[in-house]
C-alpha cells in the first residue's frame, strides 16, 4: 500500500517527485483495475500533467487521492452510483475537495460507491480475494487504498460505510465526529447521520491526512502520547460476531494489554441499544426525504432494495422519526458516563471476513458509533479463515478524534509488534 | 393579502376552483410584478394548466406557492442570486419542495433571494412603498406575500432571512425549529443555521401549512389553546430598538395583558449574550466551506460584500469556530430554564420599519432565536411613521412549534381586537 505520511516526507525531503508517485499509481491501477473496479471515475492523463506542474509544499504535495462519486466535483462527473445520474456533472466542488485540492492533493478519480451510499453493491472487487465483497458503501475508497492505487480515499459513512470496507480491505480509516469534516456539496442520504470518512495505509496516514483536511492539531506520528487505556465493548444486544471477529478483538484486546494498557470490559447501557434501533428509524425517514424525486421521477432506475428501503422511510410516521431523535439524544448523552476512566473502546469493525461478492450484510457494528457521531477508527490486526482481513474499531469520545487516533496508532503499533 | 387557509377551505367546499385562485394570482403579479420584482423565474402557463388538471383533495389544493431561489427545483432555473447559477437547472427537486407538490402545492415560481441567501440586496421592492427594503434575504417571498400574489411562500433563514422580511413586509412567517422541516436540496450556506422559513398572510395560515409540511399536528384555527403566558425579551445585549420597534412590542404586551395573558421581563442569560456572539463566527465559518468553489473559480461573479465576508470566514481558526460551537451549545442548553413558567417570549422582529431600498441592516435581533434553533414567528402589529409594517417575535420551545403557533395565534387575534 501507499503510505501517505511517507509519501508526503519523501516529496517535501525531495527524495521523489509527485509525478513518480503519479506514475506508481498508474502502475498499480494498470495491473489491478480491471478486476478491482475502484473507479467509476478515472482522469489519469489530468493527474498526470496535474503531478509535473506542482509546485509549493502544501500537506498532499501533488499526491493522488480517491474521492467516493457522492461527493461533488466540478471537473469529473459525480454519479452517486446511479444511473440517474450518469455524466451528472456538479457545478462546483464539495468543500472537502476544496480543502483536499487547497492543499495540493490531486483528484484521479471518484471511487465506486453503493448507489447514493445505500446498499446495492457496486461492481467492486475486493483486492485480497476478487471473489469476496470490500464491502460497502466506500467500496471503492477502501479497495484503491489497499490495491496501492492510492495513499489517501474520500468515503462516507452513514451506517457503516467507511468502517466495515477499511476492515474488510485491510486499511486504516477513520470516521471523524459528526461535523467535524464540511459535508456541503455531498448528496445527502441521512443528514442526522452521514458523516465523511478518510481512508489511508495506517493510523499515522489518517491522522495526516486528517490534520489538514480538518485544519486541527491531529497527527500522531512523532509524538509520545503515552499508553492509553481501552473499554471492550461488545455491543452484546446485536448478538456475537463471527468467529474472525471475536478473534480480531482478543487479539488486539492482548496485544494492548501485552503493551501495558489498562482494559475493563463495559456494558452497553440500554441507552445504547435503543439509540442502535433509532438509527434504522432516521436513516430510513431522512433517505426518503433525501431521494423523493428520485423516488417519483426515476423509479424504475432504482435497485429493488432501495426502491423499497425508501417506501418504508416514506412509512415511518413524524412521530415515530421524532422518538427516534429523541432516543438518539439520549443515547449521546449517556456516552460521556460511558468514557469515563478510558481513553477509548474497542468494539467490532465488522462481524467478521467479508462475504462473498456481491453479499452486503455485516454493517450493524457500526449503526451505533454512527448515531452517537463519536470518532470511529478500523485498525487491521489480522487475517481470518478465509484469508481476508480483519480489522477491529476504536471510539473516541465525541469531539476528541486526536485522542482516538493516538490511541488507534498506539494500538496498531502493539499489534505489528505482537 | 391570500389567505391560505381561507383558500383551501373554499376550494375543499366547491366554493372557488384553483383555477380561479390561480387568475386571481396571475391578475396580482400583473399588476405589481413589474414594480415589485418579487420573482426571479416565473412561469404562470405551466401554473395555470397545473391548476386547471387539479384533481384530488390534498391539503394545498392546487394553490399557488413561490419558492425561494436557493431551493431546488428541476423543472425551473434555481440561480441562488448569483450570476454564477443563471440558468441552472438542478437535477432534483429539494425535498420540501416534492412535499409541497405531494400536497398538491403549484409552485409557480422562484423567489428573489439575496445572493447565496446573504446580504447583497436583489432588485425586490417592499410592496407598501417602493422606495423602501422587503428585508433580505427571503425579500421575494416575503413581498410576493404581501403584494397578494401568493397564499404561502417558502424561504429560509440563516441569520434573519425570513423573520426580518415578514416584518418589513406585514406579513406572518414562521422559521420552524432547527431541522423540523428537511433541508436536503437547498444550497447550503451555514448548516448549523440554515433553516426553512414559511410565508403567509396570518399565524393560521402558516400553521396550517406547517401542518401539511411537517406532517405533524400543527393547525391552530378553530380549537382553543387557552391563554398563553409571555416572557417579554429585549436582548438589551443588542442595544435598544428603534422607537418603532419598541412602540411594536410595547402594543403587542399590552394587547395580550389586555386579552388575561400573564406577563414578564426576562433578562437574557449570560449564555445567550455569548451565543448571539457565535452566531457570527459559525455564519462566516461556514459560508466560506459552503462557498469555497465559487469563491476560487468565480470569485469576480460574487459581490464585494459576499467575497469579503468569504475571506473573513476563511480567517477564523478552527480553534476560534469550536469555541462558538461550544459557545452555541452552552446558550441552548439554558434555553429551558429561560423558558419557565412562560410558553413563549415576545422580542423584536426588527429593530423598527423597513430601511430604505437596497439598505441591508436590522438583522440582529433574529441572529440568535437562528442560533437556539427555536421556533421564531413574526406576527404583523402596527404600521410606523413612515406607514410600513413592524412586527413582532414571539419565540417558542425547542420542538414545540405548535405551541409557539398557538401563542402566536392568540397575539395576532388579541391585536386584532386592540
């Protein structure tokens, strides 16, 4: 995999030019694309020309980036993943391209996505094993990551969109606290909900790439943020994870405590377990408010599995939405009380391996980090049955991301060495 | 002015047809569009066959709606107030406005809107005397309103875009609590802030279409909601009022002391002082996010106001943007105490009668009800020295906009007997 953080040293030390880099991409997506399919997008000649013109030293240094095709470009078409809007062509760039190109970071392409982020699977591949999905919706952000076709991936999440693929490609990504990225100029899906995420080859490559995207203090290369202590949470109310899983836990779970962290395991308050089933309520209402044209003027261009996922949002009556707001308030509100005395949990990044193409179920992990907006993490620790990755999640407290970063590249320093 | 509510119950008891009402509308705006210039698209043909075919029974009955310009619509350019959008024409429409359709709603055409919804004035005129402001930014659909053209007009507010115009204008308006009503399809320019706005002639007609819009019980006609108690709010933070803004308010308390209400003065917490603070630094935070590409790439299409206001908004830190979010966090958290023991405040809408055309300033009082997310209602009192409308705002619980409605309700028939 690219590694940004080195990537971007290596440039500003001028031990390699960004069009080298350019070129190893090219290299990577020539051997892998056809199979993979990341891209629904791909302007590698712009890219080109775009990496030999660079000058000044801005944080991306004229390095490629991958941005999900729900978010706005003005130069490359934005398709959301859906036939309505093949060749769409926004009329100016999300913000978070803005900031992502302000800083020299250079657009190739717009990674497949689930159609407008929802389920149905895009022709994605995932790069360890072609015959198994990389999960979705950021199918294609998390599979250009680990195919080394890119060091740095725009996703989203609004259920478990940027944490389940990180783990089942094997990369780091981190789903920032709800408003912490600018979300203007991306097709909304669940606006209580959908959240940036950014993908890269470890910890210390999103906490980089993060510094400058979110214009806070958030590398964690370098410093020594001392050992940090860890909550185990199960999420029980959702039922066990698969054996991978449970074993990408423990394992990370020892590997902290080999290295001197302090663990205790942590009950899910009920809170917790409702505000998970609030998040199906709101997700499925504000879909259907976020897609009613669609939904009455194209129709038929809709999978089956969202045309109906938008007509039960369309069911859910205000009052039933309005209970599930207020659960969800409740559920970030008990969140502190939960923190208390660690620096971070670890729950699952996902039950397990990933399944067989095209199979999109495993996601439910990841409703609940979501719903509360606290920042969530996937940090790889190994590999299961299948061969395929396994990654486990860090939550940080709401707010706190660099927090949860220092304690993910802590962790994931204990578990190379373990 | 049109009464909606009175509309709809005609046309609902055979009593008039949507095609009459649209005439009626159609012979208003020949009347005042010229000089008015409360549009900025119009298409009446399409209205009238709309009216014409109007089948069914559903709440707006094929009356006639305008509809800001920064709301999208696909079957009708959606400029935003800026040269850089003429003519764009949005994939989809926003999901109000698919509401408002469903509801049988005829949008018959975009509303003039401050550039981005910001300050620089468009050519709009107060319909009760030309050489003075509607208000911005929602100028058009306050002054369609009261020029008679429409029975509801849609805006929204970020700083004071809707309850400021309604006042300028004599009009009722509503800018409903924050998220009540779905944003999906409208430009951004603060997401924290931006919130619909309804028009209408009275506090029942606009909680009539609050009621089809929401789909919540809101309508406050025919039942009896008791007599309301009033905080009388001065936000001495902000300076005084202008003597008709005072004189505004003063009627309106003695109006409801008159009608048994039970009254009192509420200093403004500490909290809310430094909220109304914040408000400014999230505005221009988020303004230069939401507007970034357009500041790049066409920079010399946006007023000197707009790009101005762009570039301070890029000066303000991370840091600096979240101390105001916590700023704005801490204000709506004393919210509810404020709130005892009265169901809703009574503020100023405006500091006093419209200044003269293309003047901008007035907007303070509304900056921080934009702030709290609370229900803000203008309710027309008086007309000034100069013979333009001033109003006052009454301010209701977070999430309680019926309620608030209902207080409203009774202000506006106790003035009405005064």
């Amino acid at each position: 995999m690219m590694r940004l953080l080195d990537l971007a040293e290596a440039i500003d030390a001028g031990d390699i030019t960004p069009s080298t880099v350019m070129t190893l991409a090219a290299e990577a997506i020539a051997a892998r694309e056809g199979e993979v399919k990341a891209f629904a997008h791909l302007d590698l000649d712009a890219a080109r020309i775009a990496a030999d013109r660079r000058g000044g030293d801005d944080g991306f240094f004229g390095l490629p980036v991958a941005v999900k095709d729900i978010i706005d470009t003005a130069d490359m078409p934005t398709a959301h993943g859906s036939p309505i809007y093949a060749r769409h062509r926004p009329k100016a760039d999300a913000a978070i391209v803005m900031r992502l190109r302000e800083a020299q970071g250079i657009v190739i392409g717009k990674s497949a996505t689930a159609e407008f982020a929802y389920t149905a699977h895009p022709p994605t591949r995932n790069p360890h094993d072609l015959a198994y999905s990389p999960g979705i919706s950021s199918a294609g952000s998390a599979a250009a990551v680990a195919a080394g076709m890119v060091p740095l991936a725009l996703g989203t999440q609004t259920g478990s969109s940027t944490i389940r693929p990180a783990s089942y490609c094997g990369v780091a990504a981190i789903k920032p606290s709800y408003r912490l990225l600018p979300m203007q100029g991306i097709k909304p899906f669940s606006p209580l909900l959908d959240t940036l995420g950014v993908f890269g080859a470890r910890v210390v490559d999103i906490a980089y790439a993060m510094e400058i995207l979110s214009r806070r203090p958030m590398r964690v290369d370098g410093g020594d943020f001392g050992t940090p202590s860890f909550g185990i949470l199960r999420q029980e109310f959702l039922g066990p994870a698969q054996e991978a899983g449970e074993a990408a836990l423990v394992f990370a779970a020892r590997a902290a405590q080999d290295g001197g962290a302090v663990l205790r395991d942590i009950a899910s308050p009920p809170e917790w377990h409702a505000g998970a089933a609030a998040h199906r309520v709101i997700i499925l209402a504000e879909g259907a408010d976020s897609l009613a044209y669609e939904a009455v003027h194209h129709g038929e261009k809709l999978s089956p599995v969202l045309r109906d996922a938008l007509a039960r949002g369309r069911a859910i009556s205000a009052e039933e939405y309005d209970l599930a707001r207020r659960d969800a308030n409740h559920a970030r509100k008990v969140s502190r009380a939960v923190f208390e005395g660690v620096d971070a949990l670890l729950t699952f990044s996902a039950p397990g391996e990933a399944p067989p193409f095209p199979q999109t179920e495993g996601g439910q992990f990841n409703r609940l980090p979501t719903l509360l907006g606290l920042p969530a993490i996937n940090v790889p620790v190994l590999r299961g049955p299948k061969g395929l990755p396994v990654g486990i999640q860090v939550l940080g407290r709401f707010g706190e991301d660099r927090r949860a970063l220092a304690a993910a590249a802590w962790l994931e320093a204990r578990i190379a060495a373990s």
